[in-house]
C-alpha cells in the first residue's frame, strides 16, 4: 500500500501508515434518533487491525469505509467523533447505554495514537451516561477510570482460548496475549468494574476443546467474572474462499472438516451444524451452571430463526 492521498466522494484524504494504513476522517452527520434509545452504537473506527479470522464486521459492511478497510486494508478513524456526539448529547437526552465499539474495537494499536475511545468516554462521563466496552486489546488506564466511575458501565473482554499460540492464529493483528487479558479481567474485577468475559467465537476443532474450555472457565470464575457469553464462528459468505483458505493455518484437513460441519446458510454467513453448536452451547452453559455463573450467547439462532438461548 504505497497511496498518498486518496478520494471518498468529493473529499481527499492524506494516507497514513504508520502505526497500520489509516486516514482521519471528520463525520458531519448525526446519530439516528439518540433520544429515548436504550442503546447507541458507536465505532470510532471503521475497519479493525486484530484481524480476527472470519471477523464478521468488516466483510458486512457495505458502506465505502468499511469497504476501503476490506479492499485496502486502509482504517479510517472517525476522529471528530466524540465532538459530534457531545453537540447531540447537549440537544437531546439518552436514557440508554452507549457501546463501544459493537463492530470494530475501541482498542486496537490506533487508539493509543488518538485516544479517540477516550475522548468519546470522556463526554460520556461528563454527562452521567452509562457506556459498555467489548474488546481484545488493552483497555487504558484512563478508560478504566471512567469504567469505575460509573456502576452502570461494564467491560466485554472477548478470551477464546488459555493456549496463546492458538490466540495469535485466530487473533492475528495487534491483540493483548492471554495471559495480558486475565490480568486486564484481575485488574477490572479489582475495581469492582462489571466484567463479562466473551468466550465468542468457539471456532470448531480450534478452540473447543472441553478441557480447556472449563479451565478457562475456572480461571475467569476464578477472578470474579460473573457472566459468560458465547457464539460459533460463522464463516461470511463474502470472504468465504479467503476464509477456508486461512483454516490452512491450522491443520491440512481442517479444511475438509469445516466443509462438512458447515452445512446451512443464508445470504450473509455459512453455520457449523445445529447438533454441533447446541452440544458445545450445552457444555458451556452446564460449567457455568456449575460455577454459579451465567451464560448467555450472542446472535444464535436455529434455520427458523429461534434464538438458540431459548433451546438451551
Ligand atoms: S476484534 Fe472484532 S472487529 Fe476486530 S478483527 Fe476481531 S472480530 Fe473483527
């Protein structure tokens, strides 16, 4: 990627390349009806550079950003972000949560050069509105502090696995290590921060293994997590050859195995079989049951359409 400059409609943008390919962008728009919402969704960035393998976001969206990530691996940072949500916050009142970031992470290497994530939860703190953090990177020192600040915040630390050579294949960007994450979960339970661990996704014949599935359990039980939530990696239809591709990381018959085991789809993802997930979703919710912990998952639903929380 050697662009200097590149165009998005009638605006030129400077290519930056350091810490990753990105462009500073100011947003003029407006959030959708912020008021008497019970949750804003925010993404600071558009495009994410964990790099997770069959990371859904950045094959769903279709808008130019998030296609300019997908096609040209270039970030855009939404750097007037938090100024544009304080102006409509000081006009209309939230009563809801704002979650950073639902589709990209609010901690990935570039926020430590803008502090965007900061900024944003800087305004959200001056006005008392409560926020949510789902990450795998390395929630800031000042991130935490606003975290403590306010008991209706709470932190989503997605954890896949206790082997970190597994992490760095399926995580294979700037991520935190294992060991890093379980104590960022140590450091926030501490401060009596709400903590949710994500053990999402469980990609099959990777990170399923039941042993170390309750291990990990234990571990995060261990230091106070309460609520577990879950999913199975769903392959998006979009990248699907480059995402079979990418299973050859692992083993050379994964390939075959994931062929097999994925057998519904729809227009957007490819689904590991229904028996499959219901049998890893009924272990995981048996060991948290048995810790006196809850489990919930996320965006699992049968060929109907039935939430699969409901079948467990
Ligand atoms: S952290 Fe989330 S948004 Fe970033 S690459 Fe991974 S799955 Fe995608």
């Amino acid at each position: 990627m050697n662009k200097e400059t590149l165009k998005i409609g009638k605006n030129t943008y400077k290519v930056h390349h350091t810490p990753v390919n990105h462009i500073l962008m100011d947003i003029d728009g407006q959030f959708n009806s912020i008021s008497n919402r019970e949750r804003l969704l925010i993404n600071p960035f558009n495009g994410c550079s964990h790099k997770c393998l069959f990371c859904f976001t950045n094959n769903r969206f279709n808008n130019s950003t998030f296609r300019l990530f997908r096609e040209n691996n270039i970030i855009t940072v939404l750097k007037n972000i938090a100024e544009v949500l304080a102006k409509q916050l000081d006009e209309k009142r939230l009563d809801g949560l704002v979650y950073l970031s639902p589709s990209t992470d609010p901690f990935q290497l570039l926020n430590s050069r803008y502090n965007v994530t900061e900024t944003i939860l800087s305004e959200l703190t001056k006005r008392n509105i409560p926020f949510a953090l789902s990450t795998k990177g390395r929630i800031s020192g000042t991130a935490i502090d606003y975290l403590t600040g306010n008991s209706r915040s709470f932190a989503e630390i997605s954890i896949l696995t206790l082997d970190d050579e597994v992490r760095k294949k399926l995580v294979r960007g700037e991520a935190i290590s294992t060991e890093s994450q379980l104590n960022l979960i140590d450091t926030l339970t501490k401060r009596g921060i709400r903590t949710i661990a994500r053990i999402d996704p469980v990609y099959p014949y990777i990170n399923d293994d039941k042993d170390m599935l309750k291990e990990l359990i234990e571990k995060l039980k261990a230091l106070n997590v309460r609520t577990i939530i879950s999913s199975c990696a769903k392959i998006p239809v979009i990248t699907e050859a480059k995402n079979m591709e990418d299973l050859k990381a692992f083993n050379s018959n994964l390939i075959e195995r994931y062929n097999t085991l994925y057998n519904y789809r729809d227009s957007e993802f490819i689904y590991a079989d229904i028996n499959y997930r219901m049998s890893i979703f009924r272990f995981l919710k048996s060991i948290c049951a048995e810790k006196n912990m809850d489990f919930r998952l996320c965006l699992e639903y049968d060929n109907r359409g039935i939430s699969l929380d409901k079948r467990l």
